[in-house]
C-alpha cells in the first residue's frame, strides 16, 4: 500500500469541504471523498492500463476516507472487479458537485468552483506523476479535465481565478495586446536587469488561451506543460524523472506568432522552474554567423551567454546551412549543438522557419534530431482570424472597422495567395495601418470641407453628408473605419 496520493486527496477534501457544507450538504467531507475518488479513477483509466503503483496508491489515499472494502483489497481485486473501468469519461463533463458549486458562485459572488478546479487539478496531475514513464494520452486527459471545468466556469460568467484577487485582467486589455504581438515583426529582446515575480501558471495559460486561432499549438503547449507539471512532482517526491530535451522546432510562415508563443513558453518554464529568469532572446542566421574564421563560435557563445537562465528563439534557423562550402554556418551549427548540451540545465533553445527547411536543418547534424525532438507546427490564419487580428489592432490603437470595413477586409485577405510566406498576423497590421493612412486623408479632407463649405460644394465633392459638410469631423469618424478607407488591393511584396 502506498501513501503518495495520501496528501494532495486531503488537500482537495480540506479545501473544497467547506464549500460543501455552506451550501448544506449533510456529510460534506464524505461527499468530496467520492468527489476526489472519482478524479483520482478518471486519471488512472486515462491510458487503461491500470498499473499495480497507479492503484496501490489509490487504495492508500481512501482506506480509511470510505466506508468500503478498499481497505482489504489489491490491484489485483480493483482490476478483477472493473472498478477502474471506464471511469476515464468522468473529465469530459462537469460533475453535480462542479455544477453545484458554479451555480453557488453565481448566485453568492463566491469562488468555490475555482478553489476545486485549482486543487482538482493538482490531485490530477499527482496520479499521472505515479507512473515512471508519462503517455500522452493521460496529459491528453488532464488538458481535457482543464478544459472542462474552465469552459463551465467561462460559460457562467465567473472569473477565471479567485474574486478579487488583484491578479491582472484576462478579458479586456489582455487579447488586444496579444493581437498585437502575434502581428508585429520580431525584434531582438533585451536582458531585464531585474525580473519581475514570476507568472501564476493559470495567468500565462489564460493569456495563451486568449490568442487568436492557434488551436494545435495551443494543445502542444499545454501537453508540455502538464508533463513539466508532472516530472517536477516526481522530483519533489524523489522519484525517477526521464531525462526529456525541453528544446523545441517552431515551423510555419511569418507572423503566425511563433514569437508570441516563445515569450509565453519562456514565462511558463520559469514558473515551473525549467529556466531561473524566463526571458526571450531572438536572434537569427546575422546575429550568429560571422565572415572570419574563429568569429562565428564566438557570435554564439555571445548570443548564448545574453539568453542564459531563459530561452533563446534563433528564426530562420534553416539558413544556417545555406551558404556554399566557406560559409560559416555550419560551424555556427556545431557550436549550437555543443552549447545546448553543455547548458542544457539553464537555457532553453526554439529554432523556427518554414517546415520543408527546418527537416533540412536536422538532417544537417546527428546531435540535432536527439535534442530538438518536439516540433510545433504553426498554421496559416484563416480569413476570420485575421480579421480577428486587425479589429483588435484597431481596437488597440483606438479605432474599429466598422461592418462594411469588416466586409470588404475579408474580401481582400480571400484574395491573398496562401503560399509559402504569407503574412498571416503582419499582413492584418499593415492592412490595418494602409486603413489608417487612408482615413487620415479622408478626414483631412473633411475638415477642409468644414472650414470651407461653399468651396466644397462648388467642387462638387458630393462624397459628404450634409452634417460631414458643415462640421468638424466627430470622435466617431475619427475612430472608425469604413470599407473605402481600406485599400483597393492588398500588396504582399
């Protein structure tokens, strides 16, 4: 009998029982024991296998706590009898004691939902860690029980997080801002001299579920960081970690925020400790590879040296085996492979660019494959999403497209070929701006009319309203944006 799932199942008793019994349940603390049964069940079924160390932990974490006959049993009697059996579906739908406590917090202002979501979770990610060797399909599970509950709490309109906590707001200035950084280019990040607290794991999860599209990468991200979850809970136990690579592929075209998504990983592996300053360095194929011999190893040491304690993002990666036979960036190749290793403890490395020459780039060097073995394909936005993107690049900036602008955007971003290097999130930026030039014009030229309205109207610029041709333009027309101040095509090159 094992006692390892002992504490965190009566962690998730003591914190969610009170709640229980402010709402009047007769035996509260018996019905989060079932509560938690049920979790703990869930996340041994995930993979169906079952394992002897899975349910001697769960047989020690409830003798006791229920009024059964798992005191007296084995894994042997709990897999005879099926009790795990199809328990796996338990994290696809909210409980009734979920449900009861959304519906609580609704009515009463309260934060019960989120105080047995916090703890559900970290019971959840307990019962994976039992096991040496992590399967996908149970990080599948915990992302999938995550999914739930947030979903349900979204849905009843609570906050995602305790009420007034005094954690920063997820649903207001947070998506523009991130429209914003998923459109603009990338520009090197410096070194702050003194860093901030780390980042509640729950904020940057927020702030990444709030990015536009990226569904896949949004997956991929959290599979990594449950099962960081999990080998920090094996350490802290003392128990067998496997030695994984936390270095990343990035592919896909510009502006599909690769490096929006490597600031955020670069915060998440801070908080859970992977990197001690969880900063971004970018660099690429200049910033590496120099023209003399011996310079080019030393551009990288540099380069790695600035992204010490945090994560280096190299873009355009592929370019690096480019050059003919006395170009150095096979040397700067070399050099990448032996830093990443030698500083394997404290610096994480993403290498992004397109798909078909980042497979070129691995097959460049043997050292590459073994500690680059996670890639994490961006995809095009899709014409909705971007005009997603440019509205909150609007909105960020103090305009907005209004329905005909909205119209006639979608209009010219269907025309766009979506080949290999399109904007994506870039292209919705410089729409956006091309929109503004264009207003500024239109609204000059209003004033104009303002100033001068009998000179106008003998020019016979008939565009204006009667109101736009006798008074200054209005805060409404300077903030919004009109399908003729968009441009007549959208240019790529």
């Amino acid at each position: 009998m094992s006692d390892t799932l002992r504490k965190p199942v009566r962690e998730f008793v003591a914190g969610v029982a009170p709640a229980m019994a402010e709402l009047g349940s007769d035996d509260p603390s018996a019905d989060v024991v079932a509560e938690a049964y049920e979790i703990v069940s869930a996340m041994v079924d995930a993979d169906g296998a079952h394992s002897d160390t899975e349910l001697w932990a769960l047989i020690g974490a409830f003798s006791g706590l229920m009024d059964t006959h798992i005191h007296h049993a084995t894994p042997a009697d709990l897999r005879a009898m099926g009790m795990m059996a199809g328990k796996r579906v338990f994290v696809d739908k909210p409980s009734l004691m979920f449900d009861t406590l959304v519906a609580a917090d609704q009515s009463k202002q309260t934060s019960h939902a989120w105080t047995y979501y916090v703890h559900a979770l970290r019971l959840a990610h307990h019962v994976v860690a039992l096991d040496h060797v992590t399967q996908h399909v149970e990080l599948q599970a915990i992302e999938r029980f995550r999914r739930t509950l947030l979903t349900a709490i979204s849905s009843a309109g609570l906050p995602r997080g305790p009420r007034d906590s005094g954690r920063r707001s997820t649903t207001n200035d947070a998506p523009v801002a991130q429209a914003a950084a998923q459109a603009e280019a990338d520009t090197d990040a410096e070194v702050a001299v003194e860093l901030p607290p780390a980042r509640p794991l729950e904020e940057l999860l927020a702030e990444l579920d709030e990015l536009v599209g990226l569904d896949a990468v949004k997956s991929e991200v959290k599979l990594v960081t449950n099962l960081l979850q999990v080998q920090k809970l094996r350490a802290e136990k003392g128990l067998k970690v496997s030695d994984s690579s936390r270095h990343l592929i990035f592919t896909g075209n510009p502006g599909t925020g690769k490096t929006t998504v490597a600031r955020l990983i670069a915060q998440i592996y801070r908080t859970l400790e992977v990197v001690p300053k969880g900063h971004l360095v970018e660099t690429d194929r200049s910033g590496l590879v120099a023209g003399f011999v011996g310079q080019t190893a030393a551009n990288v040491v540099k380069v790695f040296d600035s992204a010490r304690g945090g994560v280096l993002l190299i873009d355009e990666a592929y370019s690096l085996v480019r050059g003919g036979e006395k170009d150095f960036g096979r040397e700067a190749i070399d050099s990448i492979v032996k830093l990443v290793e030698d500083r394997r403890d404290d610096t994480v490395v993403i290498m992004a660019g397109y798909p078909d020459e980042m497979a070129d780039l691995m097959g460049s060097n043997p050292g590459l494959v073994s500690r680059f073995p996670q890639t994490i394909h961006f995809p095009d936005y899709t014409t909705d999403e971007l005009v997603t993107i440019a509205g909150l690049i609007a909105e960020g900036n103090e305009y907005s497209f209004d329905d005909g602008a909205r119209e006639r955007l979608a209009e010219l971003l269907d025309e766009v070929p979506r080949d290999r290097g399109f904007g994506n999130g870039r292209l919705a930026r410089n729409v956006f701006e091309q929109a503004v030039a264009i207003h500024a014009s239109r609204m000059v030229e209003l004033l104009k009319r303002a100033e001068n309205p009998t000179g106008s109207q003998a020019r016979g610029s008939g565009a204006a309203t009667d109101d736009e041709a006798s008074e200054e333009p209005s805060a409404e027309l300077l903030q919004t944006l009109t399908a003729e101040d968009l441009p007549g095509e959208i240019t790529t090159s």
